[in-house]
C-alpha cells in the first residue's frame, strides 16, 4: 500500500491516468463490437426473426437461412 501511495504522490512524466483511460475506452469499444456480432449471429428475439443481418457483420456456423 505504501509502493502505491508513493508512486501517486511521485511527480512523474508517465501519463498512467490517460493510459488507463486509452485501455478502457478500447475496451468498450471491443466489447460492443463483439457483443454486436454475437447478436446479430444468434438466433433473434420475438418480433425480429425477419429481420436482415447488416453487410459488414459475418455470418458464423449455423446459418440455417441464407443471407440475401
């Protein structure tokens, strides 16, 4: 605890906060776009079942309808 408390208190050149920032914002970047495709791919809810997959996602294994 006190390594922690000495190396916020220390005046350093290394910008460890927008580091922090950076990986979270790629992360939910990431994770929305996979989420998306993983969506899109599955099988849909009550009332979306005709809907059309958008171009860019892929399709995945287990297509049972083609892609028009």
């Amino acid at each position: 605890m006190n390594l922690l408390m000495e190396i916020a208190a220390s005046d350093s050149s290394f910008p460890a906060g927008m580091v922090l920032i950076l990986i979270g914002v790629i992360g939910f970047i990431a994770a929305v776009t996979i989420g998306s495709i993983a969506w899109y791919n599955s099988k849909r809810p009550a009332g979306w079942e005709d809907a059309e997959r958008p171009g860019f996602i892929p399709k995945m294994g287990g297509d049972s309808k083609p892609n028009s």
